[in-house]
C-alpha cells in the first residue's frame, strides 16, 4: 500500500472509530443531575423550591434554591407537566439539571433546564 494511501485510510478509520464511540455514550443514557434531593421549602413570590442538596453517596452539599428556566421541562410523577412550582411539591424529592449558572449567594440560586419530581 502507498503511503499516500496509508495516509489517507488512517484518518479515516479515526474518524468512524470517534463516531461509534460518540453514539455508544448517548446509549448509556444522558448525565447525572447537577441537584438532587429533598425539596424542603418553596418561595411563592419568586417561584423557587429549597432543595437539600445531596451528592453521591447521600452526602449533605447544602440547600439551594431552585428555580424554572423559561423553556424548562418539569416531570412530576413520571408525567410531563405544564404547571409551574408550587407549595405541594415540599416533602418529595426532586432530580435537577441546570445550565451550569448558580448565583453565588447563601444558599445559591439557579435555573432548571430540567427538573424531575418523584
């Protein structure tokens, strides 16, 4: 085999072995949540939910307000909803992916892209 072939084969060959690897990771299903655990109050005026802050390991990270992004998606019980937050939503836990912005205040503050109550 020449080596202008050889060096074009080898770039080639890359490029499917990066695609089938990209399509394997979207298999595995999508990233863990940014925000997961207990919603323990929520803030009417403001629309937001305080969530006790679980890390793996069900170790304690902290409280955070959490509030919904416009086009956010918000899956209550296994079931897309249109509603927004509200006070009935205390007690249950709740799974948060955000758009990697969090208010540096005490607690912080962030937007939901997608929040998923259980």
């Amino acid at each position: 085999m020449s080596v202008v072939r050889r060096s074009f084969v080898f770039p080639f060959i890359l490029l499917l072995l990066t695609l089938g690897c990209a399509e394997k990771s979207e298999e595995q299903g999508e990233e863990k949540p940014h925000v997961r655990g207990i919603i323990t109050d929520f803030e009417e005026e403001r629309g937001q939910v305080l969530i006790e802050n679980k890390e793996d390991g069900s170790v304690d990270s902290g409280p955070i307000w959490v509030s919904l992004s416009k086009d956010a998606e918000l899956i209550v019980g296994g079931e897309t909803v249109t509603v927004s937050l509200d006070g009935t939503l205390v007690g249950r836990n709740a799974e948060v992916w955000i758009n990697g912005v969090i208010a540096q205040s005490y607690p912080p503050q962030t937007k939901a892209v997608k929040m998923v109550i259980h």
